[in-house]
C-alpha cells in the first residue's frame, strides 16, 4: 500500500511537520500519520520505526529549517543588526510553524544532536557574539542568556501570556532587544575569586 500511495520518508516527515503545526507536536504519532494518508499504521513501518523516530525526523527538519532561514537573515550583517535578525527568525519561524518550532526543542540523543543542524546555530550564536568580543567562558554564558531569553519570549507570547495588557508585545521585544545588545556590550566582568585565607600565626 505504501509503494502504491507514493510514500516515502522525506514525504511522511514532511507531512508529520505540517501535522505538528496544526495539532500539536506532542500529538503526531505513527497513527496520527497513517490516518492523514487514508493507510494502515502497518504500511508506515517500512518506513518509520516508532513514533519516536518520527518525531526525531520532524526535530531534525525542523532544525534544518531554521538554520538555513537564520543563514540566510545574518549574511552581511553584524552587531545589534545581526543579533536583531537572529532574534527575529525564532520568533516568526515560531509564529509560522508552532508544532515545528516544539519539535525544534525534541531532545536528541547525543548522535543524532552532533549530525543535527543544531552545530549551525551554535556557530551562528557564537559568530554573533564574536562581534560583541566576548570570549569563554563569557561566551557560552551568553549564548545560554540569549537562548533562554528569545525561547522564553516566543513561548510566552504564543502562549497569550501578552496578550492582554499594554504596551504591545511587538514594542517590548524591541526593547527587550535593545537591553542585550546593550548587556552584550557592556557584559560584566568576573569577580575575581576570593583570596585565600591568611594562615593563622601559631607563635
């Protein structure tokens, strides 16, 4: 049945990916995906070994996806400019494709995550960061800084968490970028380590 419905794996993730964006990515399953195809779950497993693979495949577009639209924002651009389009390719990738976007958050085993497009965007952060001087470990903190503050954002507003109050979320995600670039340039320096205890005299 599958052979004769033209099914193959690029085509099954693909279609579990528009699945995600309409229902949920915690609702795709082998199932869910043989009745989108009108065939029995038993057709699919040539194919697919388990939901969990499926879900790793819509992970892995996913992020192939959105490195190749981040690529694409940051050529030629540089400081707040670069960070400002980064920023801005999670946010509407999120808006455009919510169930994609979770599946972007799927976690890999740690195979799969080094073969991933997810090495991409660490570069593409990094590289960003780079032109702010920052160097380790300074740089992997900021990296972390700027992943929790763009997912935390995106997940909160799709969530209508801003929905309902003043300013605009629009006008505070602009702020909020001007307040990283402004930390980024200005990154605090670390404390120095505490010094030693003074060995107590026994004379």
């Amino acid at each position: 049945m599958a052979a004769r419905v033209g099914l193959t794996l690029e085509r099954l993730t693909r279609a579990a990916a528009e699945l995600a964006d309409e229902v949920g990515f915690d609702q795709v399953t082998v199932s869910a995906l043989a009745r989108r195809f009108d065939v029995k779950v038993a057709s699919l497993y040539s194919h697919l070994k388990n939901s969990h693979d499926l879900k790793t495949r819509i992970a892995l577009l996913a992020l192939e996806e959105l490195a190749d639209r981040a690529a694409d924002a940051l050529a030629g651009r540089a400081g707040k400019d670069a960070l400002a389009a980064f920023a801005d390719v999670y946010r509407d990738y999120a808006r455009e494709h919510p169930g994609r976007y979770a599946a972007a958050q799927f976690r890999l085993d740690p195979e799969t995550a080094a073969a991933s497009a997810g090495g991409r965007h660490a570069q593409m952060t990094r590289a960003i960061l780079r032109g702010y001087d920052l160097t380790e470990p300074d740089q992997t903190h900021a990296v972390r800084l700027l992943g929790s503050v763009f997912h935390g954002y995106v997940s909160l507003e799709m969530g209508g968490g801003f929905s309902h109050s003043a300013p605009d979320s629009q006008e505070t995600w602009s702020r909020v970028l001007d307040a990283l670039d402004a930390l980024l340039r200005n990154w605090p320096t670390a404390p120095a380590p505490p010094a030693p205890p003074t060995p107590r005299s026994t004379g």
